[in-house]
C-alpha cells in the first residue's frame, strides 16, 4: 500500500519554508550577532588596519582565498574568560568567522555561562568517549558542545574536559556557503564530484 502525505502537511510545508521554522532559529530573540566586536560580516580587510596575516588557509583548510588574521592589540577575553589565541578569517578579503581557544575549566565556565546569559540556553551535546589508545592504556574522554544557529550566524562552543582545551567559534552563515560552493568547485576542478 502506497502511503499518502496528510494534505495539511504538505501545504504547511510549502507556506512555511523549513529555514524559517523557530526551532532553527534558536538565538535567544533579539540576541543573534551580526559579527564579532563590532565587526560586521562581509567586512572587507582593507579597511581593518589593525588586522596581521597569520596563515593563507588555502592549502590547510582546502578552500581558495581563505586568509587568518590576528588583530594587534586585541582583548583577549570573552567576558571574564581568558583566551589562549583569537584568529580572525577573511574569505576572498571578507570577514567570515572568528576562533578562540583557551585553557582551563574555570574559563569554560565563565565563557559558557556568558554565551548563556547573552544568547539562551541551547542544543547542548555531551560526548563521552572510551577506548584502549594505541599504547594500549585506556582513555575516558567528556566533550561539551553547545551551539546556537540563527538567520546570519551561527556560534559553537566546545570544551574537552581531559584535554583542558576549549574553543568558540562564531561566523556568517551567508560567507560559509560560499566557502562550500569554493571548496566544491575545487574538488571539482580536481575530477572531484
């Protein structure tokens, strides 16, 4: 027996299109940044001054034209957690995403509880990891990940509790797309898919 779509459903779905269905808007409302320290997405690097090429990404991360940057004399804290590296990435000379990474369980609870406050409370992912290593002792591993995706932006947080190591990520989802049809059309090039 061949099964039928509800009609309701299928008009719903065609009135309303699933990026626009609230549970993928999960900034706290009134909260989705629109870049990172007053920077806007898109923003062009010739008008950051105070912006020092770190790495041309285009070999590491496999997409043309990306370039990280480091800002001089920047604020290295994310509320009162204290931050190991900040980089900043440009796309085809466009403001794309910022990373940071920092150390310590008390700066992931100051990050976490900062992104908490400003953004909401969402998609918290635990991971537990075990295994035997290649030495043979066993391992344990605890990952946090929480994330908030909106609109414009999209923001993670993660931190590995036996590594002490911890990231936060925040970038435009409009120069992320373009990343990915670069990257493609690179593999592409190369006899890819």
């Amino acid at each position: 027996m061949k099964k039928k779509i509800p009609y309701f459903l299928l008009i719903f779905v065609l009135i309303f299109p699933v990026n626009s269905y609230s549970f993928f808007l999960d900034f706290k409302p009134g909260s989705e940044p629109e870049g990172f320290r007053q920077i806007k997405w898109g923003t062009d690097i010739s008008t950051m001054k105070d912006m020092v090429l770190i790495e041309d990404l285009s070999q590491t991360m496999n997409i043309a034209l990306a370039k990280e940057y480091k800002k001089n004399n920047d604020i290295l804290n994310i509320g009162s957690a204290h931050l190991k590296k900040l980089s900043y990435v440009f796309l085809d000379g466009k403001f794309w995403f910022v990373v940071a990474e920092f150390s310590g369980l008390e700066n992931w609870k100051a990050l976490s509880d900062s992104c908490f406050k400003i953004f909401g409370s969402r998609n918290i992912w635990i991971r537990e990891l075990s295994g035997n290593r290649k030495d043979g002792t066993k391992y344990h591993e605890k990952i946090e990940d929480y994330s908030w995706k909106g609109e414009i932006t999209s923001l993670s947080i993660n931190y590995w509790h036996v590594l002490n190591h911890g990231t936060f990520s925040i970038s435009s989802k409009v120069i992320g797309d373009k990343a990915k049809y670069l990257s493609n059309k690179k593999a592409r090039e190369k006899g890819g898919f």
